[in-house]
C-alpha cells in the first residue's frame, strides 16, 4: 500500500513540477540478468529507434531535441532482463541504459515499449542497484503499448506497475 502511494505522488509532483522525485531507501531491488546489446546509434539530434526483432526493447525510442549536444554521439543501447522484482510492485520492462559519449544538456524523451494491464498504472524510474533506491521520471504523453518518460539520465531506466485495484480495494 505504502509503495503505491510513492508511485501516486511520484506521478502527481513529477507531473506538475516536471523535475524527478527521490524514494530512497524503501527497499526495493531487481534481480537481473546478463547485459544484452542492441545496437549503436550515432547522431546529434533526431530519434534512435531500436529495430530489433525478438529483443525486449523493440520498438523503443529515444528522442534527442536539436540543442541537447553540440556534436554527434555515439550512443550504446543496452538492456538487462529483470529476472524478479522484490516488491508489491512490478518491473514491466527491462532495465535500460542508453550510453553516449556525453552527458544530454537537456531533456530527452524515451519511449519505452512495454503492455501495461488494464489493471495497473505504469511510470518509468531510475533505477539504482547499489543503494537500493529509484527515481521517479516526468511522465510523457500515453500512447498505447508504450510508457514515455523525459529525463536527463539515461542509464538504469525501468517501467514500474503497480495494480491500480489495491486502491480501490483499500477504500472501504
């Protein structure tokens, strides 16, 4: 129950004030597995689109604004299959790290592909293996199949669900 209401809130101030939220120390942690390679994408500005059929991530995109490096990048993208998640909640995608050369000057936005249940609320995090923590990031616009968030890091991105009936239920 506890750990909805940190996914809610997330939801709601990183909505409103479009800056990430920290939920340290709440004892949530992934088992993962082996690092897969997607591909390497090298670009200034535009969208990586990962085409990859049979990989966890096909389908996800990264869109870069013009402005956000003042050079090409090379970028890495990779994911690691979330094995188990050791919370109420749950992991519905893999755990993705995109890496560049440089640090983004701005906001990007991901596109992750992943189904979320009709029953469950879903919201990208940041993820920390080491000190156990996550970070709630700005949600984007739905669209179906999809969880878009916007962030400045891009390293340890996870979609998180929670199932949306353990509110209702807790209401009476």
């Amino acid at each position: 129950m506890k750990r909805f209401f940190v996914l809610a809130a997330a939801c709601a101030v990183s909505l409103c004030l479009a800056a990430p939220l920290v939920a340290k120390d709440i004892g949530y942690y992934l088992e993962l597995g082996d690092q897969v390679v997607v591909g390497q994408y090298t670009l200034k500005e535009g969208v990586i689109r990962v085409e990859k059929s049979g990989s966890l991530i096909d389908g996800l995109q990264v869109v870069i604004p013009p402005g956000t490096f003042t050079q090409d990048q090379t970028f890495t993208v990779s994911y690691v299959k979330v094995k188990k998640s050791h919370v109420r909640d749950y992991a519905l995608s893999p755990l993705i790290s995109i890496t560049s050369d440089a640090d983004p000057s701005g906001m990007v936005i991901i596109k992750i592909p992943c189904r979320v249940p009709d029953n469950a609320a879903a919201m990208a995090f940041l993820y920390d293996a080491t000190d156990k923590f996550t970070e709630a990031l700005p949600s984007g616009p739905k669209e179906p199949g999809y969880v878009t968030a916007m962030t400045r890091v891009l390293r340890n991105i996870v979609v998180v669900g929670t199932k949306t009936t353990t509110v209702i239920n807790s209401k009476k």
